[in-house]
C-alpha cells in the first residue's frame, strides 16, 4: 500500500517530537530588533548601517560579513557584538555566536546583560545543548528579567 506524501510528512515530523533541538532554535530564535538603523550616518557607523540593512533584510550571512569589519574598527562596541550574536544564530553557527557572548560577558559595560542571558540559552539550545538551556532559562526566571516570558516558554518546551 502506498502512502500519500502528505502522510509521510506527518509521520516524519512526529518522529522529531516537539523537544527537538532544532525545531525549539527555530521556533525561539527572534532577530535582536534594530535600534541602530535610525542613526545618523558618519563615515565611521557606515559600515555597520550597511551591515543592518542586510541584518534588517534577513542576510545573516552577509550582515556578518559587515559587522565583522565593523567590530574589527571598534572591538569594544557592545552593540555591533550583539547584533554579531544575533547574525550569527540566525545564520546557524551557534558556536560563533556564543564566542561573541563571552566577550559581552567579560566587558565592563553590562547593559546587555538581560539579552546575553537569554541569548545564551539560544545558544545553547541550538547546539543541542537543552539541559545547559533549560538551566540558563530557570536562571533567568529566578530574577526579574526582560526576557523571563521567553525563559518560561522555552522551560515548558522542553518539559513537553
């Protein structure tokens, strides 16, 4: 007997089962938001305007491209870094992003310490690591936290 293709489909994706690695970074992974793009341009932000309008478009891969030169001009820049972050995850290399984060972490300016936090958790979610993210997510629910809704949500995916 012959089985439909949307059939197959079905079977295939209820064999990943919600708790998979992959489909939890997809469905948790959203783009650190631009709040950069409305600055006025300067021959020394071009570059990295140029890379958000790629970020903006959804072109990790070249956004990358740019925000690599711009972070080499300027290391210490916490945002170009976090949108590094970013990039990278949505462009699938977890690892290179989590490299990114421990440098946000071992800076002097904390301001990104909520989206490092959670960003770290992605990160580890998406390198299959779900009991490093679900520890990180219970982390970010035992404090007062700007991303504790998502830290709450990724906590009862994986409890699923």
């Amino acid at each position: 007997m012959r089985k439909s293709p949307f059939i197959l489909i079905l079977l295939v994706l209820s064999a990943c089962g919600s708790k998979d690695p992959a489909s939890l970074c997809e469905k948790f992974y959203t783009p650190y938001p631009d709040m950069v793009t409305d600055r006025a341009r300067t021959p020394d932000n071009g570059p990295f305007l140029d890379a958000m309008a790629l970020y903006n478009d959804g072109d990790y891969a070249g956004a990358i491209t740019g925000l690599d030169r711009a972070i080499a001009r300027d290391p210490g820049n916490s945002a170009i870094r976090m949108y590094l972050v970013s990039a990278n995850l949505g462009a699938g290399d977890a690892y290179k992003a989590e490299m990114h984060i421990d440098f946000l972490e071992n800076q002097s300016d904390k301001s990104y310490r909520d989206q490092v936090d959670w960003f770290n958790a992605l990160c580890w979610l998406c390198e299959g690591d779900t009991a490093r993210a679900d520890k990180q997510a219970h982390y970010i629910l035992s404090r007062p936290h700007t991303y504790k809704k998502q830290a709450q949500e990724l906590v009862d995916a994986l409890k699923k």
